[in-house]
C-alpha cells in the first residue's frame, strides 16, 4: 500500500509504502441492483430508478446494514 517515494507527483499522505495482509471475504461479481436492495431494506435511495440498476446514493454505515443483514440470509457471520 502506498506509492514509490520516487513517484512524479505524488502527495505527502502516499507513504511509506508497505506490504499490507486482508482478512479474507467475499465479494459479488456483480454490483448491488435497486431490485436487491429494495428487497432486503425496504427502501431504494437511488436517484437513478431502475429495478437492474446499481444501488446509488448509499452510505458507508448502510451499505454494512446491507451486507450484515445479507450474511445472515445466506448463513454466514455478519461483520
């Protein structure tokens, strides 16, 4: 993580550059639709309508909400 000190242009907060470790996860192939979010939260944010649509104009903290509550229908641990 970070950039090579040498780097043209690079800014103040770009190092030191270090090995980092990720616990693993899992991740869709594709983005969250409206369709799911509306069907495990009950409401679509989205300024952008449509059912195939991706899910827009969503917070960090409710896009955990989301994840959490979809670990618990697949049978997995919530964060």
């Amino acid at each position: 993580m970070g950039s090579p000190s040498n780097k043209p242009d690079r800014e103040s907060d770009e190092g030191p550059q270090h090995q980092v470790t990720v616990k693993s996860f899992y991740m869709g192939k594709h983005e969250v639709t409206q369709r799911e979010w509306q069907e495990l939260m009950g409401n679509n944010p989205s300024n952008f309508r449509g059912d195939n649509l991706p899910v827009e104009r969503v917070s960090w903290f409710e896009v955990i909400e989301y994840c959490n509550r979809r670990s618990v229908r697949e049978g997995l641990t919530p964060a």
